[in-house]
C-alpha cells in the first residue's frame, strides 16, 4: 500500500503545481475536450503519448492498445475513432509505433505468449508478407525495427479503409492519417510518409481502391 499512498501523494503534488502554473487550469479543461489529433499508439509505458509531442491534457484524444493495432473487429478502438471523427472532428489522426516493441517482437516468436498471441495474428502476417525483405536483414534489432515501421504503415492502411473514415471523406470533412515511429532511444518520431488524406492518396499510396 505504501506505493499506491505515493501515487496519491504525486497526484496531489501535481494538481498543486498545475494551479499554481495557472489557476484555471482546471476549469479551462472542464469546460470543453476539442482536441485536433487522435494518437492511435502502443501500450507501451515507454511512450507517454501528450509528452512525445508536447501537448497539455486536452489536446490529444488517446486510444492505445499491444503493437497499435487497427483491427476491423477491435470495436474498442473502432468506437474512438468513431467518436474522435464524428464528435470531436479530429483532423488528423497519428499511428504511432515504436522501435524496439515487445508486441512486434512477440510475434516473430515461436513459443506461446498466451492470449496475447490470438491479437498479434496479424502482423505475423505483415511478416510472411515481406518476408523476403526482413529476412535479408541479417542484424536481428533493424529486423524487428523494420517490422515495426511495417507494422505502422499497415496499421494506416487499415484505417483509412474503415467506413468510419470512408465516411467522414465523402462528407467533405478534413481527415489526415498518419503513420509514425517512435523512437525510445533519442525521443524521435520518424515519419513513414504514407499520410492519407482522401481515397486518391490512399490509392496512390496503398494501390487499392477499396
């Protein structure tokens, strides 16, 4: 219990620096959530989602999940995304992977992982998809580093072709989908230029249409 009284005590601290910093801190973040972004990222603790791009608390809607997966089935995430398009009217939503992910690493390996193993399915996938260019790459951690942008780059893919998003371009509203990769090891996201904004780009981008 000692450490959970710690975890109240740094809260405490917290709240009291945040109003001394501004003292309507608070009421300012009661009263409206109008955030710009949805940060679709990896559970990872490592990756402090309003941190990695300096953002306040309410400037960054945050849905995060093993190895930031979109999955057509997940109604989790597809539900925040719903929200975050629909009701927020985000205009950019950011894909955020990281070199180094536990997930992306689990799922090139042969032994059991448990339940984990049944949601990391699909970048196994990924994996036999490109199997010849990771397989070229003799150096075990670029291998994994790869698989994770690949990972991402899929991930884009997936939800741009959502009908939530599909949707939201045919009404004409402002959507960009982006796919990053974080670094943990210089603090670095590195763009994989894969950004959709429209089915002409997904299309130029993925060579699907559908």
């Amino acid at each position: 219990m000692p450490k959970i009284r710690q975890l109240i005590a740094n809260n405490s601290a917290w709240a009291k620096r945040m109003l001394e910093q501004d003292p309507d801190f608070f009421n300012n973040l009661v009263a409206q959530q109008t955030p710009e972004y949805l940060w679709i990222g990896c559970s990872d603790s490592r990756v402090p989602a309003n941190q990695v791009v300096g953002m306040a608390p309410g400037e960054l809607f945050v849905h995060r999940n093993v190895a930031n997966q979109v999955i057509q089935t997940d109604f989790n995430c597809l539900s925040v995304v719903q929200y975050a398009v629909e009701t927020l009217k985000v205009k950019h939503i950011l894909v955020v992977g990281h070199y180094g992910c536990g997930g992306v690493r689990a799922a090139t390996e042969s032994c059991s992982h448990g339940l984990v193993d049944h949601w990391l399915f699909p970048i196994k996938d990924i994996y036999r998809e490109h199997h010849k260019e990771l397989e070229a790459i003799t150096d075990e951690k670029k291998r994994i580093d790869r698989l994770c942008e690949l990972n991402v780059i899929e991930q884009v893919g997936n939800l741009a072709k959502t009908t939530i998003v599909q949707q939201a371009w045919d009404r004409g509203q402002d959507l960009a989908i982006h796919g990053w990769v974080y670094s943990i090891e210089d603090g670095l996201v590195r763009d994989m230029e894969v950004t959709v904004r429209d089915r002409e780009s997904l299309e130029r981008i993925y060579h699907f249409d559908d």
